[in-house]
C-alpha cells in the first residue's frame, strides 16, 4: 500500500484538447469519460453507482512545504507552504475504488477539511462552498503500488484537477480508479 504519493506511470498521457473534446471511445468508453471528464464530484459518483456510501481512509497527511512532490505542474498555483494528504476512495463495506492525492496551502487546509474523515466534496458541501472543478490531465498506465492496493491488475485511469474558488485555486487533486469500477461501469473501451 503505498503511504507517499504515487503517480502512475502513464502509457499515455492526456492534454488540455483531450479533456475537453474526449477521447474516441475505442479508447475510453462513454461512461468512463463521464466519470473521468466530468465536473461533477466523483465521490458522489462512486456513491451512486455502488449504492453504498463512500468513506474515506486516510492514508497519510504531511506537511510538504514548497516541494514540488512530484506533483502534476498545476500544483505551482496553490499557493504554499503546503500540505498533501492522500486517502483511499472505498465502499462502506470495504471495497476499495479509488486513491487520490490532494495538495492544499497549509494556512486553509482545516477551514476546509474541518473533518478530515469525510470525502472532500462531503466537507465543501456541509460548508456550502461553491467550487470550480477544472479537469486539467487524464492518464492511462500502471502502478504496481496501487495495482496490488486494489486487488486489481491495471492498466488504470487517473486524472488531475483543480478546484478553484472565488477565482483562486483551492486544492490540486489527483485521482486514480481501480478496474474493479467496470463492474458498474462496463469495460473501459468500446470494440467498435
């Protein structure tokens, strides 16, 4: 299980034309783009198609400062020093859907996750926090850490975002699926 960040290793890697036009779906299939290209909360995705609720595993929440962590590029707009906390996206009963990376500047990090056991658009939503969630990369590869996490063999979907607020970005997000999400979602590409 990995406990510091971890980014796939892309086989592909998606740019700003990618994540507003989509991809062909002999590459990634509708309902995946949904779930990868959408500006909807994917926590809340994941609730609705499992019919279970999503919780939060904390994995780990470290003060970073001005390191760049390995981090996607836009992570040079959250203004620093930082925090990164990573967590895994899981169903009430365990099954795990999701890991996902956060940077945050340490000076706001707890006016938003007042909670830090709760999904993050669960505590932007109790604080009536109105968000912008702007798609900014999809990647396609493999981990071998999160591979085995999920009891799934790759190769995965991630992406990378940022949330801004009042016209000022607020977190950088990096998100990665696990294949288990085919059960609900069909297979990640369409044979056409």
């Amino acid at each position: 299980m990995p406990t510091i960040w971890h980014p796939i290793d892309p086989l592909w890697q998606g740019d700003d034309k990618v994540v507003q036009q989509g991809l062909p779906h002999h590459q990634l299939a509708p309902t995946w783009q949904m779930l990868m290209l959408g500006d909807g909360s994917p926590t809340r995705h994941l609730q609705l198609l499992t019919g279970e609720p999503t919780e939060v595993d904390v994995i780990d929440m470290s003060a970073i400062g001005m390191d760049e962590d390995n981090a996607p590029r836009q992570l040079q707009v959250v203004p620093g020093p930082r925090v990164r906390r990573q967590v895994w996206l899981r169903t009430a009963s365990g099954q795990r859907l999701a890991y996902a990376t956060s940077w945050w500047e340490a000076s706001h990090v707890d006016d938003y996750l007042q909670n830090r056991s709760l999904p993050i658009w669960a505590s932007l939503a109790r604080l009536r926090t109105e968000l912008y969630r702007d798609v900014q990369g999809i990647y396609y590869g493999h981990s071998a850490p999160l591979e085995l996490a999920f009891g799934q063999t790759g190769p995965l979907w991630g992406r990378h975002y940022l949330f801004w607020h009042h016209g000022q970005p607020l977190t950088l997000i990096y998100e990665v699926f696990s294949p288990y999400l085919t059960k609900y979602l069909g297979a990640t590409r369409l044979d056409c």
